[in-house]
C-alpha cells in the first residue's frame, strides 16, 4: 500500500503527515523563490548513492549561504527513520531547504527544511527503446552548479515542449549545450566517444556514475559542444536520477543518427542498472 | 494599533490572520519557486496608482502561463476589504500568485493566492539627504519584463553588499546598466537629460511617474546606458514603490558627481510626493 495520505514528510524537526505539512507565507521560497533541494533515489530501505547527493546538497546550502540544522549523520538517521516509516518499493527523496521566514520578505533568516518521499515510476521500457524528441533553448542559469528550487524557465517552456511534442529541452548558451533543467547531456560522437558539457552545469550524480562506466569500455571526454555539434553524433542522451539514461532520437525535429536509440546508449543504461543492483547488494553500514 | 498578529490576509478565497496563513509543502513556489507577485503601496485607505499595479499583476501572470482567479474588479473589491480590516496608517499590500499545489512537484496546477499587508516604513530624510552606496553586478534576470518572485541573485548578494557597505547593487549586462533586484536606475546627465533604461527591465510604476514628472521640466529619454557612463553623470537615483526616489551617491566606491544627492533628484522627490497627495486628494472612484 503506497496511499500518498499515509505517507510521513519530515518538516523542521518533526515528521507529520503530507497533506498536514505546511509552510507559513513569510517563507523566503513563497516570498522570493529562494532555496535549494536535492533528490536521490530508494530502492525499499536503500538509499542509493546517497554520499554524493549529501555532499551537493550541504555544498548548494553553502553556496546560497543556508546552513543545513542537522550534521551529515543526522541527517542522514532522519531519511533512513522516513524510509522506514513510508515504506515504500521505489522511490524518490527530495531535501528542500528554504530561505526561512523573512520578517520583512527578503533578508534570509533561519532555514526551513523539508524531506519529502513519494513513489517514483521509472521510464516506460517502451520509452527507452523508442528514445525521445527535445527542443533547445538559448538560457543559462544563475547558479549552474546549485541545484536551487528556480525552475522559472523550465516549466514556462513546458508550453513550447507541448506545442512541439518534445519531452525535454536542451538549454545552449553561447553556442554551447548545458544541461536540461532536470538532466545532464550526453552524445557518442562517431569515433565512440563519449562527450559531456564539462561548463556551466548542475553536476549530475548519475552523470558522474555514467562517466565513469562508459570509462571501462570508451574514451570519455568531459568538454564543450557546441550545439551545432549534437547533430553530428551517432547518439545522444540524457541522464538523471528518475530518468536514468533515456535515449535522445530527435532534436529540434531532426533525427539524431539511426533516428533510434543506439547500442552506447543502451549498453550503458544496462551497466548503470547492474551498478546500483550491485550497490544495493553491498551490506549496509 | 498595528500589531502585526492582529493583521488579516487573504489565502485562496478567505481572509485568516497572518499567523495563520500556510501553503501546503506541494505549492509550486516552494518545490521550483514558481511565482509572480507585486506590490503597492497605501496610505490610510488608499491604495495609489492601483490601476497600472493590477495591470501589471496580470501581465506578469499571463505571461507565466498563471491565470488570476479573480477578475480585476473582485480583486480590487478583495483589496478593499483587506484595507478596511487592516486599517493601517501607511503600508504595503503584496500581491503573491504560485504555481499551485502541484502533485508531481513541477507541473503548474491551479494557482494559489495571496494578499498580505504590512506596515510600511519609507526611507529616512536622512537616507535621502545623505544619499546612498551601490555596488554594480553582472547579471540579468531571466524575464526582466515579469515581477516573478525569484530573487536567487539579489538575495545571495546581500552579503557582497554588506562587506561592501552597499545598500543596493545595480545590474548590468553586456555592458549595459539595467536595474536593481527591486529598483528602477534613473541619471542625469551633465546637459540636465533625465536617463533611465529602457530594455531588460521591469517597468517601474514609480518609474513611468517620474519619467512623466522629469518630462514637465526636463528632456527624457529611456535609452541604453553604458556602465561606464553613469560614473559622468551629474547625478543618479534610484526609484521604487517603497523608496520613491533615493538619490545615489557612490557607485563601486566612486562618487557620483558632488558626492551629495543633487537638486533635480532632491527636485523631482517633492513633485512625487506632491502627485501622491494630489491623487489621495481625488475623490474615491
């Protein structure tokens, strides 16, 4: 049973019930759209990876100058008591640490934290076999190696994706690709390398963990591309923590390669899974 | 009496007490800071220049792809009442409309409202008298145009301002002067031009004033300001619904032209104070 009513938020110290967790008005998130969060993945009791996203996490509170309440460990005994008390089989852990209420709505004041989980479906086998349609989009964002709540961008253009069927949008800047808002980006040029912006992005865990397997069997090169570049590749995909890796098959209504998923692509998504199987398989500490 | 516990807010269609005005978790301003908002200012019971505020309320909305649950004539009606059970001397009412409570934590759903306000204390005659520091920043916001709530850079370089003795930092970008994270940038030159920019801003209401004010005795003109230029100019101010006009003293460290606020600024001060008093004189509508 995975009823979302049942579920158990962690707010500011104590946990509650997630359709009585609240936020007063004078939070800097509601008033000024200033926080940061993080998201890892759990599969049953195991959080996976969860070291690197701590780390991202206290560093992004660091660079928005918010100071997480709790030590690493803490923090860490209070997701594993809400892993135990939801329960689920697959889910997702978001952390969001706010600007705290503002008296006056601007100055931050002390941090509000919340830590949610809610059940997580993966892509469809049918989506990654078939591989998906993006856009591109000239924005750079403020804090690219922050994951900051600011998604302003992101979700305007979810009406530019809809009106053009694409899942994603690829941001470029200054001639170079980035990032999308929730992914990293990846191609296989047609020497089977395997290339990712190196600049002016948010540093995906699944990102690293994807670099370092194609590592073993490809060269690997973390560097600019040029967005003109892309549409040379023999593939390209995405990454992300939910997302794993999905195939990109069309960009800007131009196939990419083959116009279908390739073997790298595919060949990776499986090495990723037999990692995390692998890490969930290790005693736990 | 003005004490802030007694004062009312309006959230989603009641009027509650502020202590007790909460959004849940799920509200897609704390999960991706998702909002629009404005701000005007009162005196007694009367809101000024409320008509370009709603306008402008509505504009930044519908260009967020957010509709306001209201038409503009129960908002005002909204406004009114608020007012009325407040009853506070001078203050500000601001305006806040998110993303909603969104269920997969990005996607827009309906949006959630609120109306709050507080007293209202405006800048010291020895603020304007004496004059104030800026620092300058590279940086333009994603759409200059929309009053969103993200404040992610203005909030995080309060602390580059404080080391730096500052009270605002003005952005600029390419080279070009555009605005305060909460503020419009006005000039004067030596030949007694009154300058503000004209693109990637947001559209003051206090600034479309005072331009109107400016042009009754001077030449206007909203144009491109180089950087470098404002160091030349006789003197520089900044205008806002809460600071009016405060002329700027110091840019980086370096004096604007006597180093005290000039008298076109000092000048043009009065007659917005007078065009305030003259509209709270008008008969209510």
């Amino acid at each position: 049973m995975e009823a979302q009513s049942s579920l158990q938020v962690f707010v500011n110290g104590s946990f509650t019930s997630a359709p009585q967790a609240f936020l007063h008005i004078s939070d800097l998130a509601i008033q000024r759209g200033y926080g940061v969060f993080d998201y890892f993945k759990v599969e049953g009791q195991n959080p996976l990876f969860l070291d690197d996203y701590l780390e991202r996490f206290y560093n992004s509170a660091s660079l928005m100058y918010l100071q997480v309440p709790y030590s690493k460990e803490d923090l860490r005994q209070i997701i594993g008591k809400l892993i135990r008390l939801n329960n689920l089989t697959v889910s997702g852990v978001k952390m969001i640490l706010t600007g705290g209420y503002s008296e006056g709505g601007f100055e931050p004041s002390a941090p509000n934290l919340i830590i949610q989980q809610q059940p997580l479906v993966l892509p469809s086998i049918a989506k990654v076999t078939q591989g998906i349609s993006i856009i591109t989009h000239e924005y750079l964002r403020d804090l690219p190696v922050v994951k900051s709540i600011n998604y302003t961008t992101g979700i305007r253009l979810l009406h530019h994706m809809k009106a053009q069927n694409a899942e994603e949008v690829l941001y470029h800047s200054n001639g170079f690709v980035t990032e999308f808002p929730r992914c990293n980006f990846f191609m296989v040029t047609q020497d089977n390398t395997v290339v990712t912006p190196a600049e002016n992005i948010l540093k995906g865990i699944t990102r690293k963990n994807v670099m370092k397997l194609a590592a073993r069997k490809y060269k690997v090169d973390a560097r600019d591309i040029m967005l003109d570049e892309i549409m040379q590749a023999k593939e390209t995909f995405l990454t992300s923590t939910t997302k794993r890796i999905l195939p990109i098959v069309q960009v800007n209504g131009q196939l990419i390669g083959s116009g279908k998923p390739g073997p790298v692509s595919l060949e990776l998504l499986q090495d990723l899974i037999a990692l995390e199987q692998s890490v969930l398989a290790e005693p736990v500490k």
